[in-house]
C-alpha cells in the first residue's frame, strides 16, 4: 500500500524533477565545475585569481579618485543605499496610505513600477535622467538648479540607477507591508489608545514588530534583487561610463558574451550564487523561526 | 483514373514543396533599412528560384546566440550577417565555412577582405560599406551664417569659435548609445593626428595606447572636449534630431546619415583637415559550418557581394560598395558625393569592429567617460592597454 503511493508521487514528481535536473542543477554543477577549469579542462584557480585581482571587480584607486571602484564596490554601495530607502519608502507609504479613500488606485499606481519589466524600468531611468528630456532635469531646472544628463557622468551615474531603482522597486515593498498591516488586530491599536499610548509609540511597539515576518521577506527579495541587478544597468548605461555603474551581473555577461571567457564568466556567477545563498539563508532562518 | 492523377500531382506537389530549399539570411536591418534589402534578396530568389528569409537579429544579441548554437552544432541561419572579429574568432574555432572558393578577392576594394581573413582561408565576404568621413552640416546654416568648410587645423577652430559666436554653445552634436559613434570620433582624430598607418598598427596591436604617437593625437581631440565644443553624449538618433533642427551645427557620423534626414540634399560634410584617411566598415557576412544548405548558401553568399547585388542595394541610398566594378552611376547623388570623397585617401577598416571583444566595450564606455571626464585621459589610455592583452 506505501509502496504503491510512493510510486503515484513518483509518477507527479518525476517530471518536475527531471526538469529541475536538466534546467536548473546540471547548468550549475557545470557553471562551478567551468570555473575551476580553463578552456582546456585542466583544473585551475586562475580564474579565480584573475577575476578577483582585476580592476573591474575591485579597483583600491576609486576611493581616491571616484568612481568605478569595481563592481564588488558598486553592488555593495547599490545594496547600502537601494536596500534601506525601498523598505523604508514602502513601509512608510503603506501606513500612510492606510485606509485612505481611493488608496487601491493611488498603490496600483505605485506598484506599476513593479509590473514593468526591468528592461523597460531600465529604458525610463535613463530618459528621467536625460539632460534634455529628462522629468529629473524638468524638476531641478524649475527649481534653478544645476541640470545634465546624471548617468553619463562617473560620479552620478551609479546613484541615478540606484534611486532610479528605488522608485521601481518600493512598490514590491509597499503592497507586503500593505498587506502585513491588514493582519495586525485592531484591538492591539485601542488597547495601547485605551493605555495612553502615541500613534508613535503604537507604531514602534506594535506595527514594527508585528511586521517582522513581512520585513524579512522584503528585506531578503531585495537583497537578493541588488546582489543579482543587471537588466536595468544593461539598458540605462551598459555600466558605463568608464565602469561607474558596472555590476557583478554585467561584469559576468561581459566575461562571457564580449570576451567570450567563459570561465571567467562562471567565476563571477558561483561567485553571486555563493553571495546570495549567504544573504538569503540566515534571512530564511530568521523567518523560520519567527 | 482522375482520381489516381490527381494522388500523383499530389504526391508530386507535396515532394516539391518538401525538398524546396528556403534559406535564412540573418542581418541586423530593420524598418527602412529592411525594406531597402528586400530587393536584393527578391533580385536573387527571380535569378535562381530559392527562396529566401530575412530574420532581424542584432549583433549584440547573435554574440550571445551564436556561441551556444555553434557548441550544440547548430546555426539559426544559412547566411549571417556578423562583426568582422567575431567572424574571424569562430572561423578559427571550425564553426565557419572557408568561402575562399566562391569570393575573389579581386572584386574588392583593396583591404575591404582583410577583417575576415585567417591565412589562405576566407571565413566571410564584404557585403556594402559605410565611411564615417568627417563632421556632417547643413549646408542652409553654413550659407546663412557665411560659414565655410575648413581646411586647417586652425580653421577648424576658428569654425567652432564661430559657432559658439552665433550661439551654438555646444557647436558639436555627439552621438551616443552603446558608444560607438564616439569611437567613430576618436578613430578619425586618431587617423588624422596619427596617421592611416597608426590605425593599423592599433588594430593589430602593435603600438600602445600609452605611445606618445596616441597621446599626441588623443590630447587634440581632448582639447576641444576640455573647451566644451562637444556635447555630453545622447543617444544618437536622438541628437540627430536636435541637430537637424539645429540644437547643433556639426555632427559625426558615417554615411548611413544620407538616409536619416527628410532633405539629404542640404547635407554637407568635411573631414579633419590633413586626414589621410578615412574609416570604411563594410558588413560582413558568413556561412555558418552547420547550415543544411551548403551550396545555395554560398550561391547566396557570391550573389549579394557580386557587382550586381551590390549595385542593388547602393541604388537604395546610404550604402557605399565594397565591390570595386559598382559604377558611380548606381548610386542616389547623395551617395555618390560621399563615394567620391574616398577618392585620394586611404580606406582603413574600423578600429573596435577589427579587434572586437572586451575591447571593444571597453573603447565605448572608456570614451564616455573621456567625454565627460576629458583629465582622465590617462587612465582611460592605461585601461585600454591593459584590455587590449
């Protein structure tokens, strides 16, 4: 009898596994398997080496200088900055617009930054940002301040893709901590008004803790998104100009699809891969345990 | 009996239409530029009866087709379209038919083969050309403000001076998108303050980047970045646009313009005073090894680079031929004034196209920052030697 029900989730497993097996664990064992070859098929670190001496990952020089500081940097600065601002943002749009009349309209909104596909979202950054056609440059002209086009510069074109970003991403934020908060018993919020506490207070001591769970997903999503950027630098600025807005992703497209290095190329992906399962599996523990 | 005729006729059709060959050619021209293709392929199918299918596929994205294809044995088509040095990559590698017997090098220009070939073997054709001659104008606004093509150095200085008198503040449109048309800019800087032979010697890497023979040239082009008589760079359709409207009075590009303008007639181009030369890029095109249909691709193959396919297709305005038997008579009159600006100097092919790769990425991003950032001129030599290794 056991057997024979073995067997039947066999039978419907079987094929998702298979798929998995072809698509998803044999291109990686072979991904990590490239990286500690050379093009030959003799064991190697020099990909290695290569890969994490070179100046495009890490370059000493940009801290003096500016930017590119490589993208090792670039990726870290792009989770330093994006990371906090689109939490941030989506926590506190979603508890402003609580209950507001009209809100589903005001969110969808806001949220269509996260229907667009990145390489369209890539396309509208790097228009919002123009010197001539540009909604930044509109705004800063109207208000008398300096304009250009902010990603063709080495210092500006990073942070335009980063808060460029930021405005696509929030609305992923938004609409978790939105639905989070319609989770929270209303009776928390008037036993703490019954006690005399703020709306401050209430919202430190009850909607921030409550929210926890919702706050590690959207805090290991995200992560995972800036460790793995690459259709948005791709189409804004190649990465450029002069590296400052390159990424590990491009870097890794670059390796393999201009140098036509592909072990190179496998270096920087176990090398996101490995990053994004330590991000990721203490986040999930996190939760796991909440 | 009318019925067993019929399975027959049938049957015949049904072999027919099964062992018809239809070839795919694959090239990057879409809309317009598409359009004036077509007659080419149309012109080939009357003449031998195989049909023929055009499929668009950019350079960019078949760089990151084509490898996995060849790995897996395959090829998406019969006749590609393709950067020369990728051409000359995968040659070598043994994914690319040698056409050595088809092509003659004697129908071409002199060099216009070099890009594509390994040795005595001969891995793709020249397919029509375009030149990047100099700095294009409109002829109405050099009349309206008494303006004159320069023929020094000092001239050309003085011409931009002008400009910027009249109020052009940034008398020089530069294009952008992934950073070609500045290379375009450089190479010509490049060729004029160097030499013809400097561009070769970079393409096969001979001379480095950080030799006094660039820099000398370099810092003339970085001069008139430094006075900001060149634009930040946008994306090149785009100040095309504002150019013509005229946002801009000059603007650098290859011969291609002739065909993106609503009044071709009111162009006007000059090159650097003292260029000896003159960027000539030909499209190149190859047989994949793996195609299912060897000799009607190289039929193909010989029909589009022959005097007659090429004259089609200059017919249509905004390609030059590589094809030395194309008469002058074949071209719109637009085209045939950039053809007979090649007269008298020496045709080099393109610096980045030749060596390709990391490269020629490289190149692209390192002039936009040169653009924006002209006192970085140092390291941006440093890092095009270190990527040319």
């Amino acid at each position: 009898m056991r057997r024979a029900k073995l067997s039947h989730y066999a039978f419907f497993i079987l094929p998702a596994l298979l798929l998995l097996a072809a698509f998803v664990v044999y291109p990686s064992l072979r991904t990590i398997y490239l990286s500690f070859v050379d093009e030959e098929g003799k064991f190697t670190l020099a990909g290695y080496k290569e890969v994490f001496t070179s100046r495009d990952t890490f370059d000493p020089e940009g801290f003096k200088r500016g930017f590119p500081m490589g993208t090792l940097i670039h990726n870290l600065l792009w989770i330093g900055i994006h990371l906090p601002l689109s939490v941030f943002l989506g926590l506190l749009l979603a508890v402003l617009l609580k209950g507001l009349p009209g809100v589903s309209f005001i969110k969808s909104v806001i949220f269509l930054g996260m229907v667009m596909p990145m390489i369209v979202g890539g396309v509208m950054i790097r228009f919002m940002f123009d010197g001539n056609v540009g909604v930044v440059n509109m705004f800063l002209k109207f208000l008398g301040l300096h304009t250009q086009t902010w990603t063709a510069y080495p210092e500006t074109a990073l942070l335009s893709l980063i808060f460029g970003s930021v405005w696509l991403w929030t609305g992923f934020s938004m609409v978790l901590y939105s639905a989070g908060l319609e989770t929270i018993p209303k009776e928390f919020y008037e036993a703490a008004a019954i006690d005399g506490a703020s709306r401050f207070r209430m919202f430190f001591n009850i909607t921030i803790p409550l929210l926890k769970p919702i706050t590690v997903v959207v805090v290991t999503m995200t992560l995972l998104w800036e460790l793995k950027v690459f259709d948005i630098v791709y189409v804004a600025t190649m990465g450029g100009p002069g590296g400052a807005s390159n990424v590990l992703a491009l870097q890794m497209y670059s390796y393999a699809f201009r140098e036509f290095n592909f072990n190179k190329s496998a270096v920087v992906a176990v090398f996101i891969t490995v990053s994004t399962l330590a991000a990721s599996i203490p986040m999930m523990r996190l939760s796991t345990r909440e | 009996m009318l019925k067993k005729g019929l399975m027959i006729l049938a049957i015949v059709l049904m072999a027919m239409v099964g062992l018809a060959v239809t070839l795919t050619v694959i090239g990057p021209w879409a809309g317009p530029e598409q359009e004036a293709f077509m007659p080419v392929l149309k012109a080939f199918e009357e003449e031998t009866g195989i049909e023929v299918e055009y499929k668009v596929y950019r350079a960019e994205d078949l760089a990151n087709l084509l490898p996995a294809q060849f790995a897996a044995r395959r090829a998406p088509g019969d006749v590609i379209f393709m950067w020369a040095s990728f051409i000359r990559e995968y040659g070598k590698k043994g994914h690319i038919m040698d056409v050595s017997s088809v092509i003659d090098p004697d129908w071409y220009l002199a060099g216009a083969l070099d890009p594509v070939q390994v040795g005595n073997r001969l891995y793709g054709a020249a397919y029509t050309a375009k030149v990047k001659p100099g700095f294009w104008y409109r002829k109405s606004l050099f009349k309206k403000y008494g303006l004159k093509p320069p023929k020094t150095w000092d001239e050309f200085l003085a011409l931009l001076r002008t400009l910027r008198a009249v109020g052009f503040k940034t008398p020089i449109a530069s294009g952008d998108g992934v950073g070609w048309p500045l290379s375009d800019v450089t190479e010509h800087f490049l060729i004029t303050f160097g030499s013809p032979g400097l561009q070769k010697d970079l393409i096969e890497k001979k001379i480095s980047w950080q030799s006094n023979t660039v820099r000398y040239a370099m810092e003339k082009l970085v001069s008139l970045l430094k006075e900001g008589y060149f634009s930040e760079p946008t994306e090149w359709t785009t100040i095309l646009q504002q150019w013509w409207r005229g946002d801009y009075a000059l603007y650098f590009m290859g011969s291609w313009i002739t065909g993106m303008v609503d009044d071709p007639s009111d162009l006007g181009v000059f090159s650097l005073p003292g260029a000896k030369g003159m960027v000539f890029g030909a499209d190149y095109a190859f047989i994949p090894k793996y195609t299912k249909h060897p000799e009607e691709a190289k039929k193909l193959l010989a029909f589009l680079v022959s005097e007659k396919g090429q004259s089609l297709q200059v017919a249509q305005g905004g390609h030059i031929a590589t094809n030395k038997y194309v008469k002058l008579s074949a071209y719109p009159p637009v085209d045939a004034e950039v053809a007979k600006l090649m007269e008298g100097v020496e045709l080099l092919p393109d610096l980045d196209d030749s060596i390709g790769g990391a490269f020629q990425m490289a190149f692209w991003d390192q002039l936009k920052l040169l653009w924006v950032r002209p006192e970085r001129l140092d390291t941006v030599l440093k890092v095009l030697d270190e990527k040319l290794k």
